[in-house]
C-alpha cells in the first residue's frame, strides 16, 4: 500500500531543499522557483541549502545531486538527456532529477503543475491556488519528452522567464540561468543563399555563381548555380565564419530565396537527374559538402546546418544520403497544407505526407516548419486546435525531432486565441499523448474564470465548422475557407457581450483581490469577442439608399461594433493586422464604410475607381508571359516592373482573387485568373438597382492601391 508523504501539514514543513555545491545556474534557479511559489500557494517557506553530505532527514533533492546518483541507479540520466526528468518521492526524499541544463527545471514546473495545481497560462497571468496541506503520492517515474526541438511563434508570447514553464526550448531570448535553448541562428535563419554567396558582392565578375533562368543569368528574386564548385566553396566559407562569429548557435541555415528561379543550367539539370529528377537534390548535395567540412571542423561539438523542404523543393531526392550534420525541415507551404484536417486525411496533403515520411528516412535529423495561423487574418477563428493535436502525433511516430509551429512573428500583431493556442501546442509537443479534451477544459476553465462555460461551447463550436468536407482552411484562406458564416458570428458576439457585462458588474461589487483576478478574466473574454468584431467587420456589407444617402444596413450596429474594436485595437496595441495591412489602414476603411455618404459624391468617385482599376489590371496583364504566368516566373518582379508597390498590389491581387495557384507554384509564382480578369476589366452593364450599387462601388475601393498617381 503507497504511503502519503506530507511535504506541507498545517502549515508546517520538516523538509529542506537540497543542491549540489556544483549546481548549475538553471538548477539554482529552479530551487529558488520551486520555493517561492510553494511560500506564495501555502504562506510556507521551504529553505534552500548546497549540502553535499550530512542532508537532513527530510529532503527535497534537485538535479544531478551525487546522493542521487549514489542511492537511485534506476535513474538513467543518460537516457534524461538535457530535459528529461524523474520524480522519486518517499517519506523522507523528494527526488527532482535532472539535468544541468533544462531537465531540473522543467522538473520542478512540472511539479507545480501536477501537485499544487499551479497554472502557467501565459507570461501576465498564472494561477496559484491557495494550498493548506500539499500531500504527495508514493511515487517512481521518468518523464521525457515526445519530441526534442518545440517553439511556436507568437512574438508576444516569448518571454524568456515565461518560455521555461511551457517547456519551450527554442527561445532565441533565453538565458544560460533559464536553462538557454537549441539556438538557430536568427541572422541566418531562413532563405540564406543570397547571404550565403552575396550577389552584390559577386554578380558583375561572376554571373555564373547565380541560377540561369530563361537562357539569362539573375541577381535578383532567384538561386543561385548549385552545380558550380565555387559557389559550394564560397557558401562552406560563409557558414564556417558564421558559426566563428556566434559559437552559441546550433545551427545555421543553408537555405533556398523565397522565390522559384532555380538554375536551369546543365550541370544542375544534370544533378537533379541524378537523384530522381527533383530540385532538392542540387540543394541536399550542397549541405552535405558544408555538413563534412562541419564534421571536420567541429568533430566533438554539435554543430548543424538546417535546409528547408518548400516549395519546389519539398520533394526529397532518390537515393542521395543525407549528411547527419545536415538537418530537413519539411514545410506545408500551400497548396500542400490544410488546416481544417490531420495531414495525409485530406487529398491535399496526401501527398505532402508522403514527402515527410521519405524525408525522414532518409535523414537522421528532421523537423517540421508547420503553420498554426491564419497569416491574412491572424485576428479570424480559425478551428484548427484538433488537426495540430493530431499532426503533432503524426510527426512524432513518423520520427520527427521537433516542430516549429509557425504563428505570428511580428511586433503589434494580436492572434485568435493566441494565449489558448501557445498554451495548448507546448503540452502536446511535450507530450503527445496527452488527452485533447483535457487540455481544452484546462486552460478554458483557469483562464476564463465565470465565463468558461461560455467560452468552452463557444470553442467547441467552432471547432466543429471545420469538419465539413467542402471547408478549405489554410494560411491565406480567409473567409474563402467556407466556414465561418454572419449568423454564428452574431450569435456569439451577443453573448459574450453579455457575460462581459456580468464580469463588469462582478468588479464593481467584489474586493479589491477578486477585482484584480477579474480584471483579468474581463480581458481575456474581450479578446474573444476582439476575434469576432474583427470578423464581423470583414464580412461583405449590404447598403441601403435613403433620402439621398447611402449608408450600410446594419449601420447602428456596426458603428457599435467598430468603435468597441477600435478602443482594443488601441488597448492591446495592436498595430498590424496581417502581414501587410496596418491597422490605420484598416480603421480608416471601416469608418468609410461605417459613415452615411451622399449617393451623388459616391456615383462621382465610381468612373474614377473603375479608371485605377482597369490600369492596373492591364499593365499587369502586360507582364504575364504565353501561359497567364508572372514573368519571368515570379509576380513581384513583374509588379516591380509595372511600377506598383509589390506589398500593395500582394494584397490587392488577393483581396480581389485575380491570382490561382498550382501544385509547383510557390506563393510567389502565381498566375493570373483570366476570367476573373476579364470580368473586371470589360464588365458588362448591369440592370443595376441603386442599393445594389453602393457595395459594389465600396467593393472596388477596397483594395486600390494609395499610389494613384501612378496610374492613368
């Protein structure tokens, strides 16, 4: 029969934390958090000693302290690596094993977590229930993680002394004291070549070192000519000086531009032959040649470099060994990606399911860059909490290393349920087989406090719209994913309204502790509804004529909803709203829509309107080549040309779905829909009723670009 071991009875404790002389800076940290948290949940102060010999009769030993290798061979700190850890709790000995690096202290958060009920929800708002007595089980386990490299993205959400308690390992921010991290290098993190071999640098004495595209040799929006032994010798002496201006990296990035325009030259056309045909092998066969000489360089150190499977270079190559200094990050990149189900589920990431497992067998070292957001609309719901459930698990028995779940990665942007989903990755990539359902309640109902049940139907709800067949989610989506529809928006936009005035209600007549505690839980309600008056906002808007004004028809309503949206925008300092659109940008829109206008001033602004429009449309069907492609190949350059702004024009050309993608597309490499082209460009007349013309006139403005006069 277990015995309860009472490590805290009636306010009172015989037992005494214990370090090692030798302990590291991240096991004496975790001493001092262990202790401090179990005074601020029980009034009780648990001393910390460094003792060696002579420990007191009740003891709560961290780390890799010798009484525990001495007394506890089944504990295999080999086996713990850097993160592991083992709870070993008797009548006189709390054992947290672990590591000089991050297995002690992610330890003792964990027994926090598990035995004091504490909750670390995000870096602002951690709960600690008041604890009279802490009663331990009698208990022997190990605990190691599912998958070795963890980070989501979320800039906001990467405090370096918050990360540690989610068991994020991978925080360029983190110091030696909060057990550091796996470092990428963030100077040399992705689309590395033109750092690599610098076009600037190279390109006028040698064109050669720089892909051949279209019979021509480029410098700018492409690759570079991965057959010619120069630019392998050049690109090995960058990462080598790389690695001797940072020592603390792990890994640096050897990794293809954010374009297509890989060389068409002989040479590279040959080495894809070679190895099946595909464009990841001239890129393989480059990192292998820098990962030897980083095994020659750096024989005792780990020491990697990371190449990216993307795009046109996801397919990995046939029979080329992959160099065990060289790691795969796979990416689902669209089209190849699908949000709203677990990969290999859907017929769209059939076959990128099957590139992960070649790739994983072919490489001793993986991980995945997976995207987790909307990247148009971070501020939309966006159900997809089951499929990353589920694709961390189908990574981990695949054998993949780690995960990058990629989020929001810039200052000033807010995501749906940002806390929630940061919260929620880390427990499942630190262990898979947590139960999903568990997790959901967790969090929902310690973060939401009185309004958890509402906010629970209200997530289970909306995870359920991503179950039909016909919904397509992805990271530009949008509205276009099908599943998000006005009525379900309204529904509980009015409801969390009211809870909301409930908690204000709740403050006003509590203490001044409870207040604070629901303070809190208001905001955290409000960035909900934040979500849904963002969606409500974006949804297309019906107008109605009246007395010679024009005006929308939920025109109360909406002024109601965007002034509300408006004081979060400024509360939560939100100053971008996706990837290219600012928040003033979309302000200033919505107060257009929001406002009566005179039905005369807008007929007057439409020809102009329609002016912009078809000049724009025709000097960028001036740059397409013989296929409706972007010459040559990518539709920035092609913008560039045309004289646009290419981040105006990114979301115009969006916005309006003028650009289709194919399966070797990357998102750069767009073509023109012809159809839809046409339509706007020659539109025929229409039997038009005058509260039918406002939204299409509001429609055209919608995404003109600002630099009209560079227009006819």
């Amino acid at each position: 029969m277990s015995q309860k071991i009472e490590l805290i009875k009636n306010k009172t404790t015989n037992f005494t934390i214990v370090l090692s002389d030798k302990a590291s800076p991240s096991q004496k940290y975790a001493a001092s958090e262990l202790s401090r948290y179990i005074e601020e949940s029980t009034g009780v102060k648990i001393n910390i000693a460094n003792l060696i010999e002579d420990l007191p009769k009740k003891s709560i030993i961290l780390g890799d302290h010798p009484y525990i290798t001495k007394n506890y061979p089944q504990i295999d700190f080999e086996n713990l690596e850097n993160e592991g850890y083992y709870f070993k709790f008797t009548e006189h000995r709390i054992i947290i094993a672990g590591s000089k690096i991050r297995g002690t202290l992610y330890g003792v958060y964990s027994f926090l977590e598990e035995f004091l009920n504490i909750r670390f929800y995000d870096p602002e708002y951690t709960i600690i229930p008041a604890n009279e007595d802490i009663i331990l089980p009698e208990i022997s386990e190990e605990r190691t993680p599912s998958l070795k490299y963890r980070i989501v993205t979320y800039l906001n959400l990467l405090d370096p002394e918050f990360t540690p308690t989610q068991k994020c390992n991978m925080n360029p921010f983190a110091e030696e004291e909060l057990g550091g991290c796996y470092l990428l290098s963030t100077a040399h993190l992705t689309h590395t070549f033109y750092q690599l071999v610098n076009p600037k640098k190279y390109f006028k004495t040698h064109p050669e070192y720089f892909a051949l595209v279209n019979g021509e040799r480029i410098s700018n929006m492409g690759q570079l000519c991965l057959s010619n032994p120069e630019v392998i010798k050049i690109a090995t002496e960058s990462v080598l000086r790389w690695f001797k201006e940072d020592p603390r990296v792990m890994s640096m990035g050897v990794i293809q531009n954010d374009v297509n325009n890989y060389c068409e030259c002989a040479e590279c056309k040959k080495l894809e032959q070679k190895y099946g045909g595909v464009h990841s092998a001239p890129i393989v066969n480059l990192c292998n040649q820098i990962g030897e000489r980083l095994a020659n360089e750096y024989p005792d150190q780990e020491k990697y470099i990371h190449t990216i499977a993307y795009t046109y270079s996801l397919e990995p190559p046939e029979d080329l060994e992959i160099h065990p200094r060289v790691i795969i990050v796979a990416c689902d990149m669209y089209p190849d990606c699908a949000d709203d189900k677990p990969i290999g589920t859907d017929s769209r990431t059939k076959k990128y399911l099957e590139y992960v497992r070649e790739w994983a067998r072919l490489a001793d070292h993986m991980m995945i860059w997976h995207y987790a957001v909307d990247f148009v609309h971070p501020l939309l719901p966006f159900p997809n909490f089951k499929s990353l459930y589920e694709n961390a698990k189908i990574y981990q028995e695949i054998g993949i290393e780690g995960i990058l779940y990629q989020a929001t990665t810039q200052l000033g942007v807010y995501g749906e349920f940002e806390e929630f989903r940061n919260w929620f990755c880390y427990k499942v990539l630190w262990n898979t087989n947590v139960e999903y359902r568990e997790l959901v309640k967790d969090f929902i109902y310690g973060y939401y406090g009185t309004a958890a049940d509402l906010i629970y139907e209200y997530f289970n709800n909306l995870q359920k719209l991503a179950k039909p067949k016909e919904v397509r989610m992805h990271l530009y989506s949008g509205l276009e994913a099908g599943y998000l529809k006005k009525p379900f928006v309204l529904n509980y936009q009015k409801k969390i309204e009211g809870v909301m005035k409930k908690l204000e209600t709740e403050i006003d007549n509590n203490t001044e502790k409870v207040t604070e505690q629901t303070r809190l839980v208001l905001d955290h309600v409000e960035k909900v509804l934040f979500s849904l008056d963002y969606t409500y906002l974006i949804f297309p808007v019906e107008y109605e004529v009246a007395l010679g004004k024009i005006k929308p028809k939920d025109f109360n309503y909406r002024k109601k909803v965007l002034k509300r949206f408006q004081s979060c925008v400024k509360k939560y300092r939100v100053g971008v709203l996706s990837e290219n659109v600012g928040a003033k940008a979309f302000l200033e829109r919505q107060k257009l829509i929001c406002g009566e206008n005179s039905i005369l001033a807008i007929a007057e602004l439409a020809p102009t309107i329609m002016g912009i429009l078809n000049s724009l449309l025709k000097k960028v069907m001036n740059n397409l080549d013989d296929k409706q492609g972007f010459r040559p190949n990518d539709y920035i350059t092609s913008a560039l040309k045309a004289g646009f702004h290419p981040l105006e024009l990114n979301s115009w050309m969006n916005e309006k779905q003028l650009v289709s993608w194919t399966r070797d597309a990357d998102i750069w490499t767009r073509k023109l829909n012809e159809e839809r082209v046409k339509s706007y460009v020659n539109p025929e007349i229409p039997h038009t009723t005058r509260k039918q013309l406002p939204s299409a006139v509001f429609g055209m403005i919608k995404g003109v670009p600002n630099q009209t006069e560079k227009f006819e």
